[in-house]
C-alpha cells in the first residue's frame, strides 16, 4: 500500500463518515446467489437429459467454489477496514492477506470460469480448425491468469512489505499491470463471443432457431460489458487509500464472475424449457421430423438401449442434406435414445437415423 501525501491524510481525515461497505456485501450476495442457482439448473437440466456429467460441468462447478471464496475473502476485508478510508483500516496485515487472497482466488476463478465455454464450442463445431483455435485460446485464458496469479501475489517482494513499512520492498507498477490485464481479459472475452457466430449463422436450419441460437450465444457479451466497465476502475487500483478506492474495481469483478457463470450454464437448459416450459420435446421431433419427409418418424420409444447394432451406412447424398442438416450418423440405440431424450430432433431415413451436426444432447440445442 502507497504511503499517502499529508493532503491526502487531511482529505481522509474530513470525509471519516465515507462509508462503501454496503456497495460490498449488497451486490456480492445478489449475484453469488444467482450463480448457485444457475449451476444447479445446469445439472439439473443435465439430470432430465440423462446426459453425462462432463468436464466442463465440472469446471464451471469449480469456478462456483473459487467465486464463492473469492467474495468471502472480500466480504471479509470489510472487518479490517474495506469500504472506509485507509487511515481506519484496522489491521494493515490483515487487510493486505485478505486482500491478496481475494485477488488470487479471482484469477484462479476466471482459470475455471472460461475454459468450459471453448470446451463446449468443441462438441458442438466438428470443424478440426474451430477446435485448434479453441485449444490455442483456451491455453493463453490459463496462461495470462497464471501470470497475473503470480504477479497478485508476489507485487511487493517480500511480500510483508506491504503491512511492515520499516522493509526494503521491491514492487512492479501494479496499476499499470492491472490495466493491460484486464485490457487482454476483454480481447479474449470478445473472441470468444464472436468466434463461434459464423458457424451458427451457417447452420442449415430455421431462421427462428438460428436467431435463437445466435441470441443465446450472445450473452455471453454480457460478460464483455461488464470487463469493459471494470476497465474504468482499475485505473484506481494502487492508489494511497485502497481500501476506499478499489471497491468499485472489486465488486465489479466478483459481479464478473458470477454473470460468467451464469452466461456459461445457459446454453445448457433446453431440456429444462421442454419439460416446464415448451412442450415436450417428443412432440417437437416427432413434429420436425413429419414436415422433412411427409412421413411417421421411428417411434425410438420402443428400442432397448441394451442393444448395440447399427443403423445403416450413413449417406450424405441419399436426400438428408437437403432437409435440415448437417447431420451426423448415429451409429447405436443407445446414441439414438440419448439423443432423443435430449430434445434433439432425430430424423429417420430409410435405414438411417441421423441428427443435426449441432450437438444437441450436448448444448441444449
């Protein structure tokens, strides 16, 4: 913490009354609160689909757990002095701890946060160049939050410099670090919003469910609008009266975390809208599937998943692509009922059953 200048002390001292600790826990609490709730939606609505649990469920469950004690670590520096002026901060040492373990367990947080987005885009694009770029995106995600971990961490060496004055410190210009952080935190969020439109806008389905897609995709700009504010008020950060200051900076990127949460579980609740909300969703396939080929689709209700055979040679040409598609074969029962329970839309073709290239039992979509 920089020493602050005598009219500084004096500004601090004639404004004691300056209160922020209810820009604190308000905020925090509403939006932790919404982004328990969207994770357990999300594995609910993986429990209707009777889809596997995979790795980016995991994740986003652990970003949860880092969010959750990264608000904690704030929340608790409110004891030390946060949301006042620095010349009441109680306990310097117990207040830069604090400090420095809620900075940590954001960068660990959007560690966990992001990655299962590319990781999702990956079931869902079979493109092999789409999943490069997004193994190349996802690793600099990791590698810049590491950096920034570290640079959190250790910004003063030794590290008790920054509660025992009487140490020589040596400190990078933590400011200016922070700044071209979060200017890189919002170069990745705006690819990883845009990089996937292309390929939904090509998708050959309906119009409605194109927008719709492209519509529940975008909110992950949301995301995008929030890291851009938070720009404005990091400027702050390494200021002589921090614990004042950086309360904006902090909540907006607690507030950042759990709308990223949030964003990352809602491409997941389809099946949730076609149990409570849009019908079921054996009523939409067996609906799609008469208007492509004027005929009754295979009632898949009636196949044991305890068989495992074949359906045919998967034909690109024999009419399929002229309908809906991309479409990928479904080479088991198994793969089929998955599928069908999903809400995706199954197509029968002759000896061929299919599903649209777009990973439904995956997305939601």
């Amino acid at each position: 913490m920089a020493t602050p200048s005598a009219a500084e002390i004096t500004y601090q001292e004639t404004h004691l009354g300056d209160d922020r600790r209810a820009t604190i826990i308000v905020p925090n609490v509403v939006f932790i609160v919404a982004a328990m709730v969207a994770v357990i939606l999300r594995f609910e609505s993986r429990r209707i689909a009777r889809i596997e649990l995979k790795a980016d469920d995991w994740w986003i469950a652990g970003g949860l757990i880092l969010t959750t004690a990264f608000i904690i670590s704030y929340s608790m520096s409110v004891k030390y002095g946060m949301g006042k002026h620095a010349i009441l901060i109680t306990d310097a040492k117990g207040f830069t701890i604090t400090a420095i373990c809620g900075e940590a367990f954001y960068n660990v947080s959007i560690i966990a946060i992001k990655p299962p987005t590319p990781s999702l885009y990956r079931r869902i694009f079979p493109q092999s160049w789409f999943k490069r770029v997004l193994i190349v995106l996802g690793g600099f995600v990791v590698a810049y939050s590491l950096t920034q971990l570290c640079v959190d961490i250790f910004q003063c060496v030794p590290i008790s410099s920054a509660w025992d004055r009487s140490e020589n410190a040596k400190c990078v210009p933590f400011g200016s670090f922070i700044m071209t952080m979060c200017i890189i935190n919002i170069v990745t969020d705006v690819i990883m919003l845009v990089l996937p439109m292309p390929l939904l806008w090509k998708l050959r389905v309906s119009t409605p469910r194109r927008w719709m897609l492209m519509i529940m995709f975008s909110f992950g700009g949301l995301v995008c609008v929030i890291s851009i504010v938070r720009l404005f008020y990091v400027r702050k950060v390494g200021s002589t009266d921090p614990s004042y200051d950086d309360v904006d900076s902090a909540t907006i990127s607690a507030v950042e975390c759990c709308v990223g949460i949030i964003c990352a579980c809602l491409p997941t609740y389809r099946p949730l809208w076609n149990r409570y909300g849009g019908g079921s969703s054996n009523e939409r396939v067996t609906k799609d599937t008469s208007k492509a080929h004027g005929s009754k689709p295979t009632e898949l209700k009636h196949l044991k998943s305890s068989e495992n055979r074949s359906w045919g040679n998967f034909n690109d040409n024999d009419g399929i692509a002229n309908h809906e598609g991309p479409y990928t074969r479904l080479g088991t029962v198994t793969d089929i009922e998955s599928q069908w329970k999903a809400g995706a839309p199954v197509v029968a073709n002759r000896d061929i059953l299919v599903t649209k290239g777009i990973a439904s039992s995956e997305s939601g979509y």
